[in-house]
C-alpha cells in the first residue's frame, strides 16, 4: 500500500515541473541571435549623390512598399529584421532606401524627373 503524498512533496514536485516547463518555452521561444556579417564582408555606403531622410515607421515603410508591387520583390528578399526603410532623392530620382545600419541595402524608385 502507498503511501499518503505529504503537502511538502507536492508543493516541491509542482515547483520542478512547472520551472522545467518554463525553461523549455523559453528555450523554444527565443529569438535566434542575428547573424553576424561574414569575415571580409564590406559595409557599402550609399551612392554620394543619394540625400537620404528619416527612417519611416514601420507601418509607413508597408504601406510604401505596397504602392511599388512586385518590383521590389528582389529588394524586399534582401531585407533582414532590424533594416530600416527611408525615403530618398537625388536630382533625378526618388523613391525608398534600405538601409542596415550605416550600410546601403538597395533602392525602390517611384520617380523620376
């Protein structure tokens, strides 16, 4: 015959399981480290002529790449979390920049005179 589970026992066994299913969220959860760039990989800075502003918000880039359809479709596979999306123009043409940081990723051209 068993014996009765004393509250002691209890209490210490629900403590364990639930920490172990905690720490088995968070280990499935978490967001993997961003990518270091490759040894040698150089930093392109944007063109000189290219006057770039402010970076859009994230609804504000969305909503501006939607306006471009498929042909930023190649820019958009580029693109790694943390990019930021800012307008630009230089004395012919304007449109969205990608920017990584103070690299240049590419360019989407709305206009151009």
């Amino acid at each position: 015959m068993l014996a009765k589970p004393k509250a002691v026992q209890i209490v210490l066994w629900s403590v364990v399981i639930a920490a172990s299913a905690l720490l088995a969220a968070f280990l499935l959860f978490r967001q993997p480290p961003l990518p270091a760039l490759p040894q040698g990989a150089s930093c392109p800075s944007p063109p000189p002529n290219l006057q770039i502003g402010p970076a859009l918000s994230l609804d504000q880039a969305i909503e501006a790449f939607d306006g471009y359809g498929q042909e930023v479709a190649a820019l958009r596979a580029q693109m790694q979390p943390g990019d930021s999306v800012h307008e630009f123009q230089t004395a012919t043409t304007g449109g969205h920049a990608v920017m990584r940081g103070k690299c240049y990723v590419g360019r989407a051209v709305s206009w151009v005179r």
